[in-house]
C-alpha cells in the first residue's frame, strides 16, 4: 500500500510542478492524493497505527504471524522513515504529522523489543 501511496503522491507532484509556487502545494498535492488514492499521509499514520494495535494484541501462540514479525516491523520502520522525511512533511502544514510519527516509531520500537 505504502507503494501505491508514494508512487501516487510523486504522480501528484509531477503534475503539478507548475504550481509549484502556489501557496500550500504541498497541501494542494495532498488532497489530490487522497481523491486518487483514497487516502493522504495522515489517514495512512491512521492505518498504520491500527495496523500496530493489531499486531501488538496478536496472541504469541499465532506461530505464521510471529514467524514474518521481525520483516513486518523493519518494514514499518522504513515507511516511518520515508514518511518523516518526505516534503510534506517537513512543510509547515505537514509537520503536524511529526508527533504520530514519533508516537508510531516509539510503539514499534516496543514491539521489536517484545
């Protein structure tokens, strides 16, 4: 999905790179993604925080998930990564994505400790 979504939002930003100097762009290329994709960067946080609520209930006796755990976190931890340092969010308007990033990252530090 994470895929999808960056490829989606460098789509967006290509076909608009001349309105680049347009107020908010950043936000102008984010309600675009979210009318392609169905989702902007925010909803996404939102779909991998439950998506580490999830995981983080998930009985240790689930044998197939515990086996791909570890590849699943370090994954995460990537698109946290690619997320925290992608133009939005280092917009001003964007930068409110900064403490649910950091909320997420802490959480799945906890996970890969467990």
């Amino acid at each position: 999905m994470w895929t999808l979504i960056k490829d989606d939002i460098a789509d967006v930003r290509k076909a608009l790179a001349g309105c680049r100097d347009m107020e908010h762009w950043e936000t102008q290329c984010q309600v675009i993604l979210k009318a392609n994709s169905g989702v902007d960067f925010g909803e996404f946080l939102d779909y991998l925080s439950h998506g580490l609520d999830l995981l983080s209930l998930w009985p240790s006796s689930k044998e197939p998930l515990i086996s791909h755990l570890p590849e699943t976190l370090t994954r995460l931890a990537v698109i946290l990564k690619e997320i925290s340092e992608d133009a939005f969010t280092k917009s001003p308007e964007g930068a409110t994505l900064i403490p649910s990033i950091l909320d997420l990252q802490r959480r799945l530090e906890t996970l890969q400790r467990e």
